[in-house]
C-alpha cells in the first residue's frame, strides 16, 4: 500500500477533506502538496510558509517536516490539521 487515506482540517479556511496522501514522501514534501491542494479546489491564496505544518488532530501533535509520513503513526482514517 502506497497511500493512505486521511481528514483533513484547514482552519484557516474552515473547510474539511478527505485525500489519500502518500506514503513514500516527506512531511514537508506532504505539506506543500496539502497546500496547493486546498489553493486548487478552493480558488484561494491559502499560503505555504516555512511554519506551516501537519498536526494529529487527535493528540496534537506536530509532525517533523523531515520524517517520511510511513515513519509516523498516520495510517488510514487518521484526522489531520493542516495550519
């Protein structure tokens, strides 16, 4: 299994997703595609910046932009924060 299906929660925005993300990237690589996902579907200038990061909506926790998403606890059905 290459991806994994998560919720996903933009704040700033307000809005909700569900995506398959994959399992073979970066988070920081994971979090710019976030964003120019959430830019395309919204129509928006939702900025990606050096703080934004992926959270665990769950526990709060943030993840390190230089782990492979396979090396964290994300797995299928995990709801993230994208802030």
């Amino acid at each position: 299994m290459n991806k994994v299906y998560v919720k996903l929660y933009v704040p700033l925005i307000e809005e909700n997703y569900e995506l398959f993300i994959p399992v073979n990237k970066e988070i920081s690589d994971i979090v710019k595609l976030l964003v120019k996902s959430v830019q395309e579907l919204n129509d928006c200038n939702y900025d990606y910046n050096s703080e934004t990061g992926l959270y665990n909506k769950d526990t709060g926790i943030k993840y390190e932009n230089d782990k492979l998403l396979i090396d964290t606890d994300i797995k299928n059905g995990t709801k993230l924060i994208l802030i």
